[in-house]
C-alpha cells in the first residue's frame, strides 16, 4: 500500500498510534540498560530469554506464530503495571515469550538498525562467495556502528545468542537461521521511508527472478521492433534482470550472519559480558557469565542429578537460567578464589529450588 501510494503522493506519511506512558515498552535502551548495560538486561527481555532458552529450542515454528493480541497485551501490562518484576510465562507459553522479546525490539525508540546505517550493511560482502569476511565486516563495521549506544551490542549479543540455540534445533523446530532472520528482521528497522525499510527486510531476492519479456526467447517469426514495442508499453511488469541490485545485502543478511557466525562476530561483546560479569553481583536480568554449550550442558546434568538425588526431591522443579546463571558465577568465583563450590549431593544451604 505505502509503494503504491509513494507513486501518487510526493510524500508518505505513516500514522504513529498515540501510546501510554510506558515503563518498558517503547523506553530508550540507554534507560533501561545503562549506557554500557550495567543495569542488566530489561525484565521483559530476560524473562523470555530464560523461559524460551529452558523451554522453547525444540517448538516448532517458533518466532513466526502470532498470539491473540489481547494475550500479549495481558502479559505486557503485567509489565507496565509495576506490580511485577518479571512475569512466569509458563503461564502464557513459548509463542507469548517469542511474541513479547520481538514487541520489545520492535518498539525501541532508535531502532536496532537506525536508516543512516541502511547502505552500510548493504555493503556487506556476499556471504556465499566470502562467508568469514561477511562475518568479520558485520563484526568490525556493522556492530561498532549500531552500538551507539554501547548497550545496543550486548542486547544484540543475548538475542542472537538464543537465536543461535534455536538454529541448532532445526531439525526439530523447523526454525533455520534463514527462517529466523526472516522472522526478526522487520522488528530492526524503521523509518520515515517504509518502501525502504520493506526492501531491506526482503526476503524473495534468494529465489530466481520471475520472468518478463525481455526475458522470455522470442519466436523465431516475431517481428523484433512489434516484439520491444510490447515491452515497453506494459509499465507496470518489473524487470528483476538487474540481479546485482536484486542480491545486494539488506537487514535479513545481517540477521543470517549473525546467527551463522554468532562466535565471530559477538567474540569481543561476549569478552566485555564477562568482564562486566565479574564486575558486578549478579541480580534480576544480570547478563549471564559466559561459557561453552559443552560447559552449560555438562552442569545443568549435574545439577539435575542433584536435584533428583537430594532430600529435596519430591518437591524439586525443572532447572532455569537463572540457576545456571547463578552456577556459572559460582564456578568463575571458585576458579578465581581456588576453592570449589558444592557439588551433586552437595546442596549449598543458599540453593534455591525454582518453582515452574
């Protein structure tokens, strides 16, 4: 609608639903976060990476199916409220969690990708012919850009850190990296040109072009001059032949690569998460300290046998992040310190066991 109507009009303008005040929603990141993220992840964004990082890798399709709007408007006002730090969303499910992390980026007031930086990432280099050095451009280039300011780059770092986890159960969700930056490359961009913003968010250009007439062979008793004078006459038939314009990267590139390329690109963002980490206790919405898939998994088998194991059993809830979270700090500590947190058969007095 707005492409058709920038043929007619010198001027498209988008109407901006008039909102409430809000406390989380719609908040610049800076205040939530703090200039550097030393405030933690916003409580919407860490309640639903913890419930869809525990929950949610193996459910299909997730990320591309919408709640009713009036179930998300629920939870966000359980948000808005103040009445609740965080919200249970094993209540509300996985699709509600996905719906409510996707609201939160979109409606950020400077968005993920601001339009200034539009023709950076479509210099991006092509990720099939030089996939490591797409990756290290979007890491040497593109993220230094968009983290201004400097928190942008660690909400970044926990978002694709999820998507990364999704990606590796595709077999099972069917939610691939090119699913995936499908699905979340319309909530990073935003302007006053929405054309512009739709063919950065464009996903047809990796199918072949559909034919037109200068491309289809012409009969061998056609009349050449009767055969152009067709073509020219039809104005409203697009000619995709120019398939360099077509495949030049947009926002649904960047997502790819950075799912792809997670470790690459988000190296020195991960190094500032755990120097932060370290820095200060953890809290509600810490950013987590930073360890291997082979790592977490190890130790969240340990403290499941633990909990299984212990007095506490009848009584003993699924594992969370937090716990994790929680367990990876106290492994850095005793690493530091030269001593050795409590062990399986060794609850702590202070392990707390998360209800569902």
């Amino acid at each position: 609608v707005y492409q058709y109507n920038a043929t007619k009009e010198p001027r498209v303008v988008v109407p901006t639903p008039a909102r409430p005040a809000s406390r989380l929603f719609g908040v610049p990141l800076e205040q939530l976060m703090g200039m550097r993220g030393e405030l933690g992840l916003p409580a919407p964004v860490a309640d639903a990476l913890d419930y869809l990082y525990t929950h949610a890798l193996e459910v299909p399709d997730l990320f591309r199916r919408a709640p009713p709007p009036a179930t998300l408007q629920q939870v966000r006002s359980r948000y808005e409220a103040g009445r609740h730090a965080s919200v249970a969303y094993a209540t509300w499910g996985e699709h509600v969690a996905a719906a409510v992390l996707k609201s939160f980026c979109r409606e950020l007031p400077q968005p993920v990708v601001p339009p200034q930086y539009y023709e950076l990432v479509r210099q991006i280099p092509d990720p099939q012919a030089q996939p490591t050095q797409a990756g290290i451009y979007v890491r040497d280039v593109v993220l230094p850009a968009l983290a201004d300011p400097p928190c942008v780059s660690l909400l970044l770092a926990a978002l694709f850190g999820l998507l990364r986890a999704v990606a590796d159960h595709a077999a099972a969700n069917n939610m691939t990296p090119a699913r995936l930056a499908a699905a979340w490359a319309p909530n990073f961009v935003r302007s006053s040109q929405p054309d512009v913003d739709i063919s950065m968010c464009a996903v047809a250009r990796f199918e072949p072009p559909p034919p037109t007439r200068r491309q289809r062979s012409r009969p061998s008793d056609s009349n050449d001059d009767a055969f152009v004078g067709e073509d020219e006459e039809d104005d409203d038939v697009l000619d995709f032949a120019d398939r360099d314009a077509l495949n030049r990267p947009n926002i649904v590139t960047l997502a790819r690569l950075m799912i792809d390329h997670y470790q690459l690109i988000f190296k020195p963002t991960l190094e500032a998460v755990e120097a932060l980490t370290k820095q200060q206790p953890a809290g509600p919405g810490a950013l987590p300290a930073v360890a291997s898939d082979e790592d977490v998994e190890a130790l969240v088998a340990e403290m499941d046998a633990a909990r299984l194991s212990g007095p506490q059993a009848a009584a003993s809830k699924p594992i969370t992040a937090e716990d994790i979270s929680r367990r990876l700090q106290e492994e850095q500590d005793a690493a530091t310190h030269g001593d050795r947190p409590a062990r399986s058969g060794e609850l702590s007095d202070d392990e707390i066991i998360v209800a569902a």
